[in-house]
C-alpha cells in the first residue's frame, strides 16, 4: 500500500472548492471522505460532491460520490473507490476515522469550529483562520498571483467581498436574492442567458441575468434563502462545458492542499 493509500483525508464542506480538492487527492491515490450540512447551499452545483446530499449519488467528470449514513458505510463506499459524503455538519466522524488530515474546505470566511487537534495535519481554505494557530497551514484562495500558495505561517488575503476578474467581469458576475423567501429555478445550469432573462424566481420577486453569457451555477429550488446570498452564476465566457468541470480555481487550491500534505509527510523541515 502506498502512502497515500494509507492516509485517510476528511474533507469538511463538498462545495465546489472543496469538491476540486477531493477529486485532485481522489485521482492521486488518496481515500477522501468529506461532509456537509444537512440542507447545503451550494451554487455551482453541477461541479459539487455536496449534491449527494440531495441526490444519494452524483459524479462530477469522471468520479462517483454516494450520500452514507454512519462510518460504516463510508468505509464501504472508499473500497468501491467511491466518495462518501456523511451529513455531519461538526465532522464529529473524525472521532472513528482517525484521519490523517483534515481539510476545512467550508469556505466561512471564519473558522466554524476546526482546530489543531482534529487531525496530524489540519488545513484550512481561504480567510479566517490562521497557520500554527487554528489549523497547520492555510491556502490562498484569493485570485491572483498568490492563489494556491500554502502559508504554513500566518493567514489568507482577506475577504474582500468581491468576486475574482472573469473576462474583465466582476461583482455583477454574482447573482444575488433580492428578498428572503424560496428559490425556484427557472434557467437551467449550462443554459446560454442574455441580459435580462429570468433566471429564477425568490418568493415570486425575478431574479434576472446580468449580461449575455452562460447560467455556470444555480442554487437548487426549493431552498430558502436570505436576502443577499449568492444563489447564481453566470460565465461571460460563453462555454457550457465550463459549467461541468472543475474550475482552473478549484484545481489551483487543490495543488496547494496536495503539496501541504506531501510536505508535511516528506519534508518536515520546511515546515
């Protein structure tokens, strides 16, 4: 068995980052589990291992991830060489996994409750937390010329509340609830949009798309939202097979997460 055979990582959140994560360790060798709440509020979810939760079993490119109920059938689905995604919001199964390294992938902006002990080697996605304190070392996942760094001392850039440059689009890349209430799609994921057209419905006030260019993410109906959440996505770039593979972001993070791990486990004296 190699070594990365043998090192168990448990993934907290199954959103897209996280889930680019999983796949990147996934397809080196590495058993994956990851978790999540029991409702998540995931956008982009054609590219989430987090849809398992909705619906039992999903695959993103080429692999399969399957919603399990207890550790036990985690374990099952590992050996069928199969992502197991647990509604466990806490990550209290790290107590009977015993993994190796936990990644909070939760994407929070804040730390929601990981620390150093959880595992031998703990990381932490983007902003709020901070290496040597609350986790072993931090990815950057601010775009840029820093994206996919591992900071083994200190923390991410901070949030800055507005979304990365996509063909010179910004913030209004975002699609937004404009009150509290349900989400209804209307646009499907994949769809080419123009400026203007409905894109989903919150509580019967339209939610509308910003530009011409194609639906990348859609919060999945039925969900209720506050005011304010990102609940879409919409991709100037105009390619519908971007909306169903890992993003170039997503993969960036996940090489950073592989170097930490690797470099924790082969070269301790960089740390």
């Amino acid at each position: 068995m190699t070594v990365a055979e043998e090192t168990l990582v448990l993934i907290r959140g199954a959103g897209d980052l996280a889930s680019g994560v999983a796949a990147r360790l996934h397809r080196c060798g590495f058993p994956v589990v990851m978790t999540e709440l029991p409702q998540p509020l995931m956008v982009r979810r054609a590219v989430s291992f987090g849809e398992a939760v909705y619906e039992g079993t999903v695959r993103v490119e080429e692999i399969v991830a399957r919603r399990v109920d207890d550790v036990s059938a985690a374990r099952a689905a590992l050996a069928e060489g199969v992502i197991p995604v647990l509604v466990d919001p806490a990550a209290d199964c790290r107590r009977e996994l015993q993994p190796a390294v936990l990644v909070d992938g939760i994407m929070a902006k804040r730390n929601t409750g990981t620390t150093l002990a959880d595992a031998p080697l703990v990381i932490a996605l983007g902003p709020g937390f901070t290496a040597g304190v609350d986790c072993h070392a931090v990815i950057e996942t601010q775009r840029g010329h820093w994206l996919g760094r591992v900071l083994w001392h200190g923390s991410a850039q901070p949030d800055t509340g507005v979304p990365g440059v996509v063909a010179g689009r910004e913030a209004e890349r975002v699609v937004r609830a404009p009150v509290d209430g349900v989400v209804q799609g209307i646009a499907t994921i994949g769809e080419r949009v123009k400026a203007g057209q409905l894109l989903a419905l919150v509580d019967d006030h339209p939610v509308q798309a910003p530009f011409e260019g194609v639906l990348r993410g859609l919060i999945r109906s039925g969900l209720v939202v506050p005011a304010g959440l990102k609940i879409g996505d919409v991709d100037p770039r105009g390619e519908p097979a971007y909306c169903f593979t890992i993003s170039d972001k997503s993969l960036a993070i996940a090489g950073g997460v592989l170097e930490a791990i690797l470099t924790y486990w082969t070269k301790p004296q960089r740390r």
